[in-house]
C-alpha cells in the first residue's frame, strides 16, 4: 500500500496546503486531525474558502446517536473528523473515490500487555504449544480460518470475549511477533495492537502530514511489518516554507549529564531528587520572565509558568513566549525493551530500532512539538529563545532534525556524582601467575568446591594460598 507523506514542521502550512487542494481540484475527501480544535481550525478555513463540507466530532453528530453513525449516515463529499473516529470505522466501502488525509501521526500501533486470569484456552488451542518462561506464542496454520471468524465476530461485537480478545487475533494473523509469559494462575501476553486498515485501499489516494513520520514505532512497524510504501506528497511544493530561518537565535540548555528517566529523575542527593534540583535551577535562571512547560502528571507543578498538555498539536496560541521547559520523561518500560528487541530483530531491524522508534514517538517528537509552540514558529522574528531541555539527545534531536543552527549549552547542567570505584583485587591465576596446568588444576578444584572464587573474599584468599602452596611443593 502506498501512503504520500506531506513532511512539514509545524507553521509550515500543511493544513493550509491539504485544505487548499481539496478546495481547488473539489476532492472528494475524508480529513482526520489529531484532536477536535484541530479538526475545527481545518473545517473553520475549509469553509472560509467556499467549500462544503460536514464537522463530525462528538458535538457536531448531525443529528446521528454517535459519531460512527454520523459518518455512515452523511451524503457529505468533504468529511471533516479526528483520528479516534477515523479508527473506529468498521466499512470504508462508501468510501470508493474519495481522498484521505491524516493531519499527524495516528496513533496505529500499540504496545499491549493482556493478563489472562480465564478464556487462556481460547487463545491456546489454536496456536502452536509453548514452552515454560517466555515463549513465543504462533498461530497454528489450520486454525486461521477459524480464527478470523473469530476477529470478525470481535470486530461486528458479536461476541464479548472476541471484543476482548480482537488486539490479539490480529496480531497472530498478522504474523507480528507475539509473547506469552505462562504461570500458575493465569498467563501474559505481549503483542503489538496494530490499528492500521487494509480497507484503506479503497481510498484514491492515502497521505499522511507530519514532521517525521519514517522515524517514529508508527511508521517502523507500518513500513516493515505491514509493508507500506512511503512516498513524497507533491503538496509539500505547495508549503510556506520547508525549515525554520534564523535558528541561531535558539539557545537549547541541556540540564542534566544523563539521558532523563524517572529513574534518574526520583534520585536523590541529600535528600532532595533530581527533579526538584532541576526545577529550583530553573526557578532562578528564568525568573520572572513567562515560559511554557510541560511534566509528567505526577511531578510537582511549577510555581510559575504556564502548563501545556502533552504533545501539544496544533496549539497556536503561544508565539509570545520565548521560554521553554521540557521536564517529562518517557522511555519504555524494563519488561517491553526485550520485547521490541526481538520484534526489531524479527523483521530485518537493527535490536534498538524499534526502542529507538518509541522513544522518538514519546519523547522527542512530542518535546520538539512544546518547543516549536513559541516564538520559533514566527519566522521572521530575531527574538532570543531558551529551551530548556532534560537531556543531550533531545538537545542533539531537534537540534540536528530542526534547528541546525542553534547553540547547545551545558552551562547549567546537573552533574551526576561519580560513584566510587572499589578497588578490584586481581583474578587468583593473576595474583600466583598460574601455569597453564596450575590454571586446569585450579579449574578442578572450583568443581570440587562447587562455586567460584572471589579474590575479595578473605576465607577464599585462604583457601587459594594454601592450595597453591600446597601444589607447588
């Protein structure tokens, strides 16, 4: 399947060029934004333009019982709704001619957890027999008929455990690499829930409008699982401009030595974490001037500033403030790493290819979309602009990816404290300067003991002495 990219930084005017084009060559058209403002700013200048076309979003149903219905029932050629109810349509068929266009990156994959505590069977006895610990969980060939009846009985509610159960189906038909952990009580799954339709193929023609797409988990596992071909739009000729001019006037702080964690957020140093360090540098460097910022939910707010959601599209409403404050984390959790290690290493991919991915999706693609809510995105502008960011590889991304010119500084940077080294006594063959044979011997004599060892250890340097000893006489 062939998906047109319209790449573009925000400003750039990718809304503007999408919405133009339908306007002028009358597509027929479905546009799914991120979020309902969103979907209203597009639908506001569609009409402004002469077009006609129908708002469909949980306020605007046209008089339908849902939003779902609203889109079935609509005779309208220009459909106007965010990316939720893109990816709650189960029947594309009314849409033979039409255009999509996806203003950012949907949300088409997911990592999940599924915890079965009953129905485990249900999965079982159509796959392949597991092994004890982590296993690989594979649909059994002779059963997959009868497991995309069961998708589909998931996918019309037909059936309450097909419900349920449908995230996983699809990923076992789909062959993506699935995992189960089996014990006592019950058993985990772990699988990547991929929402992407191939009924989208109805459409004439798919384009997605983003600043990165290739390098985000959504577009990894669309381009190398689900085959998807990713081409250049011919609407990013018809953007306001292409990169930022005048970067040089963005400072980015860098203001801690270590990527950011919670972990290393929560540590403390005389009883006071990271994160409050971080925060009380910040109080005293911006001072009264305005700034934006945004946390993790449960971090400690700051006393000034002002707050702004998570991965802020389509916001523009902040081009007066020329301070910033990154202070959220997101990494992958300890128990997926293994997980997209394997999965990357399934389909060709580097092992820390798709932690990569994830870690752009959630944090550098959203940290960069806070940044370029401010003073940045007016481009004509020579006013000074402080981002103060958590880590050097925010730093380095938006930096390398967005503003090229822009000056990195560490001068307010919280050191890690270096931990003590332990002086490490030599190995025991190194201590004696063993002979090959002294070295089997001494191999020998660790079976015998039935453990190694340690040359830190005082009753072991005994043993040790006294055994050379005894050998060499």
């Amino acid at each position: 399947m062939k998906i047109e990219v319209l790449k573009a930084i925000p400003a750039a005017g990718k809304t503007k060029a999408i919405v133009e084009n339908i306007v002028n060559n009358k597509e027929k058209s479905i546009i799914a934004s991120i979020s309902r403002l969103l979907s209203k700013q597009s639908f506001d200048y569609f009409c402004s333009l002469g077009g006609t076309g129908v708002l469909i979003d949980s306020d605007n149903k046209c008089g339908s019982k849902s939003v779902n219905k609203a889109i079935e029932e609509t005779d309208a050629e220009v459909i106007f709704i965010t990316h939720s109810a893109l990816l709650s349509i189960t029947d594309f068929s009314k849409f033979k001619g039409f255009s999509l266009y996806i203003d950012e990156v949907p949300e088409l994959v997911s990592f999940n957890k599924f915890v079965f505590s009953h129905n485990l069977d249900e999965i079982l006895k159509y796959c392949l027999p597991i092994g004890d610990g982590l296993s690989d969980l594979i649909l059994n060939e002779k059963y997959k008929e009868e497991v995309e009846e069961l998708a589909l009985q998931g996918i019309n509610q037909w059936d309450d455990i097909c419900v349920n159960l449908l995230p996983l189906y699809k990923a076992l038909l789909q062959g993506i690499p699935t995992k189960i952990s089996k014990s006592e009580t019950g058993a985990t799954c772990y699988f990547i829930n991929d929402v992407s339709s191939k009924d989208w193929e109805v459409f004439d023609k798919v384009t997605i409008s983003a600043a990165n797409i290739e390098d985000t988990f959504t577009g990894k596992i669309l381009k190398h699982f689900n085959k998807w071909d990713f081409v250049k739009s011919p609407l990013e000729d018809d953007l306001v401009f292409k990169e930022y001019s005048n970067t040089s006037r963005i400072q980015i702080n860098v203001m801690f030595e270590n990527s950011w964690s919670k972990h290393n957020a929560d540590k403390e140093i005389d009883g006071i974490t990271n994160y409050s360090r971080i925060k009380n540098i910040l109080d005293g460097l911006i001072g009264d001037e305005p700034f934006i910022y945004t946390r993790n939910s449960y971090r400690a707010r700051f006393n000034k500033g002002l707050e702004v959601p998570y991965n802020p599209h389509g916001l523009n409403s902040y081009t007066d403030y020329r301070n910033v404050v990154v202070m959220f984390s997101f990494n992958p959790l300890p128990w997926q790493i293994p997980i997209l290690k394997e999965l990357a290493i399934s389909a060709g991919l580097e092992e820390d290819e798709l932690v990569n991915a994830y870690v752009v999706s959630k944090y550098l693609e959203p940290a960069f979309q806070l940044c370029a809510r401010t003073n940045i995105r007016v481009n004509k502008s020579n006013k000074k602009v402080n981002l103060f960011v958590p880590d050097m590889r925010l730093a380095k991304y938006i930096k390398d990816k967005y503003f090229k010119n822009a000056t990195i500084c560490t001068d307010y940077m919280l050191e890690v404290p270096k931990a003590k080294q332990t002086r490490k006594r030599l190995s025991f063959q190194k201590q004696y300067e063993m002979t090959t044979k002294e070295k089997y011997r001494y191999m020998y004599l660790l079976r015998k003991l039935g453990r190694k060892l340690d040359p830190d250890n005082i009753e072991d340097q005994k043993i040790v002495k006294d055994w050379i000893e005894h050998t060499r006489k």
